[in-house]
C-alpha cells in the first residue's frame, strides 16, 4: 500500500516565480510573455550590436518593473506620472541617446534611438511611448542642435536627465497638417516676445514644465516668419484650457492649451528667428521612424497573444487556431510585419551613415499606420466577443493603433511626400 | 585579504521563453531562443556590486563557463558593475555535457588563482536547477559555505550569512574565504543604465581555457530523454473533507 503522506507538488517554488501560471484571464498589463516568434539574436544584426542589445534588456526590466504593473490604472486614470517615469527612464540613460554628452546625453547615432523606440513597443499600451517619444525625439532635437548653451542648460540637460517634461507645441485647432497656416503669434517688445494664440494635440500637456513652441515671429513668408522657443509652461497667461478625451492613447494626457499675452524672454529663441519651420522640418526622419520601431514590437505582441488566445479557445471542436483562415490569416501579417522592420532597419542603417532617408521613412510611417489598423482588426476578430472587452490587449491596441495613420503626420501627407519624390505630382 | 570576489555568472534561456523540448528528445531548442543571465546569478552580481560600492571589498571578477556567446552574459555583469570579466571557453560540444562538478572545479581553480576572499553564486540556475554548484566549489576548496542567502553581512575575516531554510531562517557566521550563494531575496538587482554598458565595452575580459587550470571535462553522467512535463490535468471539486480523503486515497496519494 501507498502510505506516503505527502502529496507530491509537480511544480518547484521557482517554476511558480519564474515561470507563472500564463491564464489568459490575467490582468492585461500583467503579461511577461515574450512573443517566440521574433527571438533576440545577438549574432549578425544589421544594425544592432551587443550594446543595443544590453540597452534593450535594461528598457525591458524597467517596462516590467516600473510601468507595465500600472498600465490598466493609468489607462483607466487618464494619466500617467510623467515625471516619475521619466526620472526612471533618465537616470537609466534612455532619454538622451543621441543628444550631446556635454547635456547629459549619450553622443549615440541614431540607431539608439531606434532600438530604445523598438523596446518601449513591450509598454502596454500606445500613450506611454508616444509620450516619452515627445520627449526623446520630438520636442528637443532642435533645441540640442540649434539652441544657445544658456538655453540647453536650462531646458535640454534637465530633460534628458527627467527632472523636466517636455512637450510640443505645433498643431493648432485650425491647422494640424498644414503648419504653415498656425496662427499662434510671438511679438516682439523690446527683450520679450508676447504670444497670444493656442495649440492643440498637446500629448503631455497637462504635465509638462516646457513647452517646444513654433510661433509666428515675423509677416513674413509661412515658411520663413516663424520661430521655435522655450516656453515655461508655469509662466502667467498659458492656460491648460482642457484634457482632451480621447478614444485611444488615454494613459497619455494630451492638452489644449491657450496663450493670454504670455511674456518670455527673446534668448529664449532655439538659434535663428525665422527658422523654425525649417527646424523642425529637420528632425521629421527621425520623428516617424522613431514611430515606426515602436508600433512593430506591439504588432508581434499583438499577433503573438492572438496565436496564444485562439490555440486555448476551442469552437466546433478544435482550437480556433487550427481553422485555416486563422493561422494563414496570421501568417499573412506577421510576413508584412516583417517587411516593415526590414524597410525600418534599412532606412535607419542609410541614415545614421548620413543619407537623406524621407522617402523611405514617409514610406515606413505610411505603412506602419495602415499596417496597424489592419492587424488590429483582423486580430481582434479571431478573439470574438472577448476582444471587444477592454479586459484585453488587443482592443486597446486597436484604439491605440488608429492615431499612427493621424499624428506624427498623416497618411495622406506621407503620401504626398512619397508622390514628390516619384515625381508623379501635377506641376 | 585580497578584497576580490568572484561571482559565476550562467548563461541560460530567458525566463520568459515558452521552453520547447527537441523532436529527438535530446534536450530543449536553444538555437534562435532568447538568452539572459540566470536570475540568481543577477542577484549575486548585485550583491558583490553593492560590498564594492560600500567599500568593503575591492574588486568584483565576473566569470562564466560555455562557447562564445557566454561574453554576453559576462557584458551585462560588466554594466552592473562588475571589474573585469574572466571567459573559460568550452566548445559547444564540450557544454552539452557540462555540469556542476567541472564548473566546481573550474571556479576552484580560478578562486585559487585570483587568490578571491569570496565566491558569490547563484543558488542554482533555471535550466537545470540543479542547486550543486555552490555547495561542490566549496568542498573542492575545503571552504565554509552559505547557502540560499537570504541577508549578508560582510565583516573582517568572517561573514554573517541569514539563509532561507524548510523551518525558515538561520543565521551562521563562518570564516572567508568562503563561498555563498544567493536566494531571491538577498536584493534587487540593477538594471544597466546605458552609460554604464558604454563604459563596459572598455571592460577587460579574459580568455582562459579549462586545460590551463588542470580541469577535466569529461562528464560521467549522461542524459537519456528529455520530455516534457505532463500536461496539466483538469481538478475536480469535491463537496466535504471526506470526500477528499475519499478521492486521495482512490488516487493512491495517501
């Protein structure tokens, strides 16, 4: 007879620490699982060396530790602690990659950013990496490459070290894609400028302590009568008019903001008056590839769960994965994923060598929203009626998702970008 | 005492990777898996790196055992603060078989060598969590040891080790040099900030091969199969405590 006493465990302490118990009711920003099908090789990379790869595990530890525990609350909240997290993110370095050393960046070329960009892709959920992006590569590349020492010091250092959030001030109500049409004024009076106008769209808006601003300084030509300037965003008349409550990206907060005759200094200026169209024209290779790399890490998350979620759930029988329609359907996507990362990698490996990237990064920006949208369809119906709850990933990502085609520069704007450099357009 | 610590540092399938066995059952698929340094191993690493920041020690050796790829995982101690790095080359062929007791034998080698006031371990590593490491160096070296560290208190000529046991904690004070090795809860380790993994490319790491310490490598254990565990089976509620006695003993458990 049996008479041993103890019931056997066939799971070690570690395994059920290390290992866990994958429920799919678990908590959506709970999930650790890695996606299998994109493994991390070290050997052969076209662009990555053993250091991206180091920064990439130090970003992925402070994601599971730092932010994805608190995804669901911030999401459900609205916001996310700026300032926090970006004090996280500053002392590991990530805020600064490609900025000058002598500000506390790094000195990095640009395939930092991106392998930073591609690792912030394991947040659960789209507003928080679009935020630190405004941060990294948005609001402050023209200020690191244009603006005065005093300027850099008092804005750009404290920035990439994350005592100081950043936002962007371009996007008006009345002008989004069309920029040179914003009617946000900086006059000027003797040392100071005096702006009256707004902006909208303003992602960090309701927590930033500066904003990157693009104002009219002179009446000149659009392209040639505006300027880019530092302003403190605690300074009399800037008014936080309202949080904008938006359909996806909601952990972002993201602001309409209205000046009322607000004085800043005119050193204040990032480099030349009359240049800041140009400036900011400047960095918009950086801006979209930057928003590519992310979008296509969820992508893989995205595909992976589904994979994971449709081999559980059975109908008629057999696991939905097994349908055909399915796991072609996925393949299908996970191949166009595939081809946007290796467009991503090429256009970056030709940029950080000094080349003139804006068509292909017009066309990779192009095609990671329109890519998005897609698979978070496809995807959300193979999880039927429970991708329609906001209990998992999927339908946030499919929210989320929808303002890659909008922001960052629209679709229709890449497509024209595209069509000048086909030379299709009417003369 | 020479101030140095060597911390072994494992080179293994990220905790997060769904493992999968090979068709042929000879072991689990590593080509193209996701690899990071062994859980426990970060934890030590941590742990030398913090005595070195309170000065007590001077010099923090992070080595690692295995083909190539292993200086990645000696790269990652090097950003969190490791010295210098030491690689003892085995061929891939040779790390098939590679266990506790010729690593045993390599780090005793290497501590004699380095002339190290302390060896800091893993308890064990996630792949093959075989928690023999420690416990073998410290008997090849005739050593006193702590094991499953839970708390370290590093004083002149002896350390006080609290370690995680079945009835719960132990306190013992034993005599450097000594080897200890780590339990999930001595501390949490660093992630590398990327100054730091800059800084590390400029690291030293050495190459060393197990001949020159005088260790064999030959393995008298074979592995026969490898399967997968059983798939877990659906429970079944039971209405009273005597029908789970009812149904324990039907199943043959008590």
């Amino acid at each position: 007879m049996n008479s041993s006493k103890y019931i056997v465990f066939s799971l070690t302490v570690h395994e059920c620490l290390f290992r866990g118990f994958r429920t799919l009711s678990q908590n959506v920003s709970s999930s650790k699982h890695t996606p299998s099908n994109a493994p991390e090789t070290t050997v052969d990379h076209l662009i990555y060396t053993p250091e991206h790869f180091a920064l990439k595990e130090s970003i992925k530890k402070i994601i599971d530790q730092e932010i994805n525990p608190h995804v669901d609350q911030w999401e459900a909240e609205g916001k996310f602690p700026a300032h926090r997290i970006f004090k996280i993110l500053g002392n590991a370095g990530i805020l600064g990659v490609n900025k000058p050393v002598e500000y506390g960046g790094l000195g990095l070329d640009f395939s930092y950013s991106v392998a930073v960009s591609e690792e912030l892709g394991n947040i659960r959920c789209g507003g928080i990496p679009m935020a630190i992006g405004v941060q990294t590569d948005m609001a402050t590349p023209a200020l690191a490459r244009f603006g005065s020492h005093e300027l850099k010091t008092e804005f750009l250092l404290p920035s990439i070290l994350g005592d100081k959030v950043a936002c962007l001030g371009v996007s008006e109500v009345g002008a989004g894609s069309d920029v040179s049409s914003i009617m946000t004024k900086a006059v000027r009076q003797g040392d100071e400028y005096v702006i009256n106008g707004g902006k909208m769209w303003t992602t960090n808006g309701t927590q930033a302590d500066w904003m990157c601003l693009l104002a009219n300084t002179s009446d000149g030509p659009p392209h040639r009568n505006k300027s880019l300037i530092c302003l403190p965003m605690d300074l009399p008349g800037v008014h936080i008019a309202r949080q904008i409550d938006k359909m996806g990206m909601r952990s972002s907060d993201t602001a309409e903001v209205f000046f009322d005759d607000v004085r800043v200094p005119s050193k204040n200026v990032i480099g030349k008056e009359g240049m800041g169209f140009t400036y900011q024209m400047l960095q918009f290779q950086e801006e979209r590839l930057w928003a590519v790399a992310n979008t296509l890490t969820t992508m893989d998350i995205v595909i992976q769960e589904t994979i994971d979620y449709t081999r559980q759930r059975k109908i008629f029988k057999m696991p939905v994965l097994h349908h055909q329609t399915v796991h072609f359907r996925l393949a299908e996507l996970q191949t166009e994923v595939e081809l946007l990362r290796s467009l991503l990698h090429r256009a970056t490996a030709l940029f950080i060598k000094g080349n003139d990237v804006t068509k292909l990064a017009s066309m990779a920006k192009l095609k990671a929203g329109r890519l998005a949208r897609e698979l978070g369809d496809s995807c959300l119906q193979y999880w039927g009626g429970m991708g329609f709850t906001n209990d998992v990933l999927v339908s946030r990502f499919y929210r989320d998702s929808r303002l890659i085609s909008i922001g960052g520069g629209a679709d229709e704007v890449m497509l024209g970008i595209i069509c000048k450099y086909m030379d299709t357009l009417p003369k | 005492m020479s101030g140095r610590v060597l911390v072994g540092v494992k080179r293994v399938i990220d905790y997060a990777v769904k493992i999968r066995v090979k068709p042929d059952h000879s072991g689990v698929v590593t080509e193209g898996v996701k690899h990071s340094m062994n859980p426990f191993c970060e934890i030590a690493v941590e742990e030398a790196v913090k005595m070195k920041e309170k000065k007590l020690i001077k010099e923090v050796v992070a080595v690692s055992c295995g083909p190539q790829q292993v200086q990645e995982t000696i790269r990652t101690a090097l950003a969190m603060g490791a010295d210098r790095g030491i690689h003892v080359e085995v061929s891939a062929k040779e790390y098939e078989s590679l266990g506790p007791l010729q690593v045993s034998k390599i780090l005793a080698a290497l501590a004699k060598k380095e002339e190290a006031q302390l060896i800091i371990l893993g308890k064990q590593a996630i792949d093959g969590d075989c928690n023999q490491t420690g416990q073998m160096t410290a008997a090849l070296l005739d050593w006193p040891q702590g094991t499953f560290a839970s708390e370290v208190t590093l004083e002149a000529g002896h350390v006080k080790v609290v370690r995680e046991i079945d009835g719960g904690l132990e306190t013992i004070k034993i005599n450097t040099p000594a080897v200890l090795t780590a339990d999930l809860r001595l501390n949490t380790p660093r992630y590398a900030t990327l100054p730091n993994i800059m800084k590390a490319k400029k690291k030293k790491i050495a190459n060393v091969k197990p001949a020159d310490l005088g260790v064999e490598l030959a393995s008298k254990l074979q592995v026969l199969r490898v399967d997968e565990p059983p798939q877990r089976e659906a429970g079944v509620k039971v209405e009273s405590v005597d029908d789970l006695v009812g149904k324990l003993k039907e199943a043959g458990r008590i």
